[in-house]
C-alpha cells in the first residue's frame, strides 16, 4: 500500500513537473501524508467575475489594487485612482466610472485603430470594480492570455458555465450525491458509470458532485464518443470543459498523467436505449475499461447514477433522421423533436448518485491486461456493482420526479 | 575516423541549415550535398554533388562518396512556387525510391535519416491526441500528399527489414513554425483576417524552426530505428493561436470551407495544401516522449514556439498595416 502511494505520488509529481499542463494546485489543509492533488479547485465564488454589478458610487480604499494594468498606448482617461485619497474630489471619480461612457470609449478606441482587446483595455478604467475586473478579463481572454492544458481544457470556462451546472444539479434535478468522498483525491482513477438520457447530462452531474461535495476535489476528464467531436460547436466546447475522444490511447495518456477519468462502457448503447430498458445495465463492451485500468494501475470506482432515464424518456427513434445526421441515434420522445429545440430542455426529475467504494486493481499488476479471463470477470464485477447500486438507488430514490 | 554525411536536398531550407550545423561538429570528417542547384554561398566544407535525385545517375555518385549516413532532406511537404504537384509527387516518391535504390549499392551506408510528416497519422474527428509512433495508419490516407507519405514510409520499412545492419530513422515532424520561416502555414497565419471552420477549433501541434533543424542534427548525432516523432510538446487551440498573433478568425459554415479557401487563393490569399481542410477541423497532436528520451533533443514547446512566432510576426499584434505581407507571400 505504501509502495502505491509512493508511485502516486510520482505521477503527481512527474505531473506537476510537466509544467505548462495544469493549473498549479492551490494550497489547502489535507491530510499530512498526502501531495498536494494536481488540480484542486476551490469551489469558492470566482464564477462570480462574471457578474457584473450595479455601479456603486463609493468603493472602499482597500479594493484598490487591481490586477496589473497593461501600460498600453492609453486614452485620455487617467488609469490609476490616487493611491492616498485625501477627502477625495467626489466629482473626479464620479467621472472615472462612467459605465455610460463605456461604450462610446470602446468605440472611440477602436475608431483610432486599436484593437478590440486593447480597446477594451481602456475603456474598461470607466467601469466601476467589477465590471472593470470582467472587462480586462474578457480583454485578456481576447488577447488569448488564458492557459489550456494539452488537452484543450480551459479551466478558466470551466469555472464560467460552473453555476448553470450548479443550477441544475441544485434546482432542477435536486441530485443526492452519496459517497463522493470515496473517489480517490490523488492518482490515476477512473470513475465507471452507467450512461442514460441521450445527452451525457450524467457525466456533468457527476462532475458537480464531485466539485462540490468532495473534500479535495478535482476536475475529472470524461470521454466522449467521437461523433461529438464531429459537430461544430460542440466539439470545442467539450474539449474545454474536460472532454476527450473516446480512445483508449486518450484514457491511457489521462491516467499515466494521474488524472480522474470517467468512462461509460455501454457508450452509444446506453444513452440511446428506449425507455422501456430504464436501469437495465447494457453490455459492457469488450471489458476494454479494465484492460485500460489495469494497464495504468488505476482504481475503479462504480457510480450509479439514478434519474438520468427520466429527463428525456425515449419511445423511439427515426433510423433515417439519424442517418442522414451521421448520429449513432436520432431520439424520439414526448417533447422532441415535436416542440423543437424546446424539446431538449430535460425533464426535472430527482436524481441520485452513488459513489461505491473503489476497486483497487494494483493487486493484478499490468500484465493481467493481456488476461480475458481477469478483464472480463472484473468486468463482470463492475458491471454487477452498478447494477445492484442501480437498483438499491432507484427504491431510495422513491418517486421520479418529486 | 570521422563520420561521412550525404544530405540530400542541400540548397533547400532545411538541408543547408542541417548542412550548417554539421560543419561546425569536429567529429563530422565530410558532408556531401545533394541537390540540382547549388546552396547558398556560406556553406564553407561541404561538397556539393550537382544531381537531380529522380535520376537514376545517384546510384553510381552516392556509392563514390563512402557516406554511412544518408540524411533524406528531399521531401517537399508543400507545393513551392514553381514546384506543383505533380513534381511534388516524383520528388517525394521516385525520388527516395532512387535514393534507396543508390543505398543498396553503398557499403558504407549504416544509417539513413528522412524528414518525414505527422501527415501519416491523418486529422480524424475520432482520432485520439498525441499519437506514439506505433499508431501511424490508423486511419485511411486521404489526401495525395498523404499517401505519398505513406508510400515513402512503406519503402522505407522495407528497406530497413532488408537491411537490418542499416538504421533507418523516420522522422515524423509537425508544421514548423518561426519568424524566418516561408511556408503556406506561415503566410496564412500572417494574413489580417484568417478562415477558420465555424464551430471547430482543432488542437494544433507546432515544431519551432530551429528545432526542426535541430532534430535533424540530433538524429545524425544518435539515430535510433524506426519512426519518431518531432513536435514541440503539448498542443494549442487554433482560436488561442490567433488570438496571440492578433488575428481575426472569419468562421466559415464547414461545407463551404474547402471551397473558400480555393476561391480565397484566386484572390491572392496564400494557398494552403489540401491537408489543410481536415487539419484546420481536427488537427492532429503527436506524442513526442520518443525524441526526448531516445534521441535525446527536447524542443520548445508548442506554446514557447507560438509565442515567439507571433512576437515576430510583425512587430504589433492587432490590424498593423499589412502591406509587408504582399510582399511576404510574393517572395
């Protein structure tokens, strides 16, 4: 046991050491024994920068310094409040912040031939704090002053959309999250699920819960089946937030890299199943998650995932609309596509989701991924942890959609 | 007893910066060049053998220079002015089948290097990121120039499973990217406005210039067999990219995007090879751990080299007068 904590810390390290990939881990209380988790995130109110708030006329002193101001080839506008104000001129900074002159400055700095960001840059000294802070967050986002790790993922849009997945999982699906605090913090871990409800809306949820409830938690990297990557926008956007081709050459990279990986072995099969098949676990593929596990000495850690099979109830599909769209299914169910994209709200059910105790495979070794007989009966194993979950979840769940 | 190098392709960019660097390394006895016109001026021991690689004529010259090291510079990744396809095809095909053809008749030959590209793996919406070595023909090659890559890769196993004494290295590269460089990736990313595929931002994979070359060198320093890879690590977004450099995306609707970068090159907007479609869409990332360790040469990063490019590019980010790059795409 030890001698796996000590290659996980490795890989933490070796991570860390890589450098330009993740954002730097922020310091926390845990646990005397443990690294620092490569990607902890706070769930604190960052989401925040975006809004922007009512202009307030007076500001206290001690919010005065803002983040680095570009020493651009700046407008009239003086960019620096006096540092020790005495009584100050009430007149003065009244006219400083002006968000009514925003817009005028904005366009006026483009008229003279600077560029949006730039632009933005200095007519964002007219906004009062926040929004002057938002203004020179999208200007520096403009000027692509943001990181990516190599995986495309943007943990500064992450924190962005964060509240409307919050929304959701809060109001509009009340979601009970049981036992996130199983999932490992540190190391490679790949979290298996069952898959249901056309879109990978589960794959979200998971991922709140385990933000939101986990004690160090981290941002989990999810594989999507391909077809996704072949729509415009949606393809960037995935790729963002956490999302990767579903390959196993991706999921090997993921975890030798100790990040947490969530795979949804039914695939296609689960979210496109009908309705009348709700909680019936589908095959498993090819046992290929546990040959990838086992290969990467990664954990296994079950989820059952109960509420996903109501928000959108399939009755049937169109095999043409889905072949004239390249989709490996093209849905149809009470609202969609009859109230058309409308039709795509989902349905508020009540979820819950439990997180059962991880599998440690370091007992195998990686050359028991060349053993069928092994991958298949772990498998086997996962596939009936989830099932049983499943069921147990879906009586404690009670009513579907109160 | 110092090594003998024959580089091929010597008055191209990238067989007269090799040639540079491998003058100036003391345990490089001779350097041979060949090429149908003669390099630039300030190559000072190199000796230039004037011939034309298609020619069946190498099989008598190379033998005649007792090199054991072929460096394969010869390729062209992308149509030149001047050069079209088809020539295009016949250099990179028949031309290091000639190549080849001289090696077996050359004793001394015991390795031979050869510029390659990532092309082999091919830009797929379902492919994974940072391919290894091993994961090449994955999927069917769809482009001319990639399956002229594929064949030159095939001849090139073959000769090595012929000849198992010979260490035949295949370089992979990614597009390289540095303030000097000419390419039609280049000249794009210089326009003021740039077509990008509306709804797709591909992960891209740079090689700095100097790396490049670099590599090469490395690679005659300690060739190892097989194909490896060469890219700087990790990967940048397309839409990061040009917001570095200050460019403006223009989001073209997918079906019509083939066809506007064709009518965008009637209009003088430099013309990208047809690769360019599927790359601009998916893009491609490729694993470079191989280099690192093997070969021992670790390049800049991606994001380094992107940055340094756009400090350079010309001189201010943002809508900058732009009649510098007329005469960019010109020369």
């Amino acid at each position: 046991m030890a001698d796996r904590g000590e290659t996980q810390r490795e890989r933490a390290r070796r991570l860390r050491v890589a450098g330009d990939t993740d954002a730097p881990a922020r310091e926390r209380p845990r646990p005397d024994y443990m690294e620092p988790a490569i990607e902890i995130e706070t769930p604190e109110p960052e989401a925040v920068e975006i809004e922007v708030a009512p202009a307030e006329p007076e500001l206290e002193p001690g919010l005065e310094q803002e983040p680095e101001l570009e020493p651009e080839p700046a407008p009239e506008p003086p960019r620096r409040r006096p540092r020790i104000p005495p009584p100050p001129p009430p007149r003065r900074r009244r006219r400083m912040r002006n968000p009514v002159g925003f817009a005028p400055a904005l366009g006026g700095g483009i008229a003279r031939g600077l560029d949006l960001p730039a632009a933005l840059d200095a007519a964002a000294v007219l906004l009062p704090g926040p929004g002057r802070e938002t203004a020179e967050r999208i200007a520096g986002r403009l000027r692509g002053d943001y990181d990516q790790d190599e995986w495309g993922y943007d943990e500064e849009l992450v924190k962005l959309v964060r509240p409307f997945f919050e929304f959701m999982y809060e109001r509009w699906w009340r979601v009970d999250a049981v036992g996130v605090e199983r999932v490992p913090a540190v190391g490679p871990t790949m979290i298996v699920a069952n898959h249901a409800g056309v879109l990978p809306w589960d794959a979200t949820m998971m991922n709140v819960a385990i933000v939101m409830h986990h004690p160090q938690p981290r941002q989990p990297r999810f594989m999507v089946l391909d077809w996704a990557f072949r729509l415009p926008w949606v393809s960037s956007f995935m790729r963002r937030v956490g999302g990767v081709v579903a390959s196993p050459y991706n999921a090997i990279r993921l975890l030798d890299q100790g990040h947490l990986v969530m795979v949804f072995p039914e695939g296609a099969k689960g979210a496109g199943k009908p309705f009348s098949a709700r909680y019936r676990l589908q095959r498993f593929g090819r046992g290929g998650f546990v040959e990838i596990a086992l290969r990467t000495g990664a954990s296994i850690v079950p989820v059952a995932v109960v509420g996903s099979e109501e928000i959108y109830p399939k009755l049937g599909e169109s095999r043409l609309l889905a072949r004239l769209l390249g989709a490996p299914y093209f849905p149809i169910t009470p609202t969609f596509p009859a109230l058309g994209a409308l039709g795509a709200v989902p349905l508020p059910s009540k979820w819950r989701i439990e997180f059962c105790p991880p599998i440690d495979l370091s007992g195998y070794g990686p050359q028991a991924a060349e053993d069928r007989t092994v991958v298949f009966e772990l498998s086997e194993q996962v596939r009936d942890t989830i099932q049983q979950a499943l069921l147990d979840n879906l009586v404690k769940r009670g009513s579907a959609f109160i | 007893m110092g090594r003998r190098v024959l580089i091929t392709g010597v008055s191209g960019y990238w067989g007269s910066e090799l040639a540079r660097r491998l003058e100036r390394l003391p345990e490089i006895e001779y350097v041979a060049g060949l090429d149908v016109r003669p390099p630039a001026g300030d190559l000072r021991r190199t000796e230039f053998i004037r011939a034309d690689i298609r020619n069946p004529l190498v099989s008598k010259l190379i033998p005649a220079t007792e090199v054991d090291t072929v460096v394969h510079c010869d390729i062209l990744l992308a149509p030149e002015p001047g050069k079209g396809r088809r020539q295009l095809h016949d250099i990179n095909v028949i031309g290091s089948l000639q190549l080849l053809a001289a090696c077996e008749r050359a004793d001394s030959v015991e390795t031979i290097i050869v510029r390659g590209s990532a092309a082999i793996y091919g830009a797929e919406p379902s492919g994974p990121e940072f391919f290894r070595e091993e994961m090449a023909r994955h999927f069917p090659l769809r482009t001319r120039f990639q399956r002229d890559v594929g064949e030159l890769e095939s001849y090139f196993e073959n000769y090595a499973r012929r000849h198992v004494d010979v260490t035949a290295m295949m370089l992979r590269y990614q597009p390289s990217l540095s303030a000097t460089l000419e390419s039609p990736l280049t000249r794009y990313l210089r326009q003021p406005v740039v077509p990008v595929r509306m709804g797709f931002d591909p992960l891209l994979q740079f090689v700095h210039g100097d790396d490049a070359v670099a590599a090469l060198e490395a690679a005659v320093r300690r060739p190892v067999q097989g194909a490896v890879n060469v890219a700087g690590p990790g990967s940048i977004a397309l839409s990061r990219l040009l917001r570095l450099a200050g460019r403006i995306p223009v989001p073209v609707p997918g079906p019509l995007f083939g066809a506007t970068l064709g009518a965008a090159a009637q209009l003088g907007f430099p013309r990208l090879p047809p690769e360019a479609v599927p790359w601009l869409r998916n893009g491609v990332t490729i694993d470079v751990t191989r280099l690192i360790e093997e070969v021992g040469f670790t390049p800049r990063t991606t994001l380094e080299t992107v940055r340094e490019f756009v400090t350079h590019l010309d001189g201010r980010s943002g809508r900058g007068p732009s009649d510098d790059v007329v005469t960019v795409a010109v020369a």
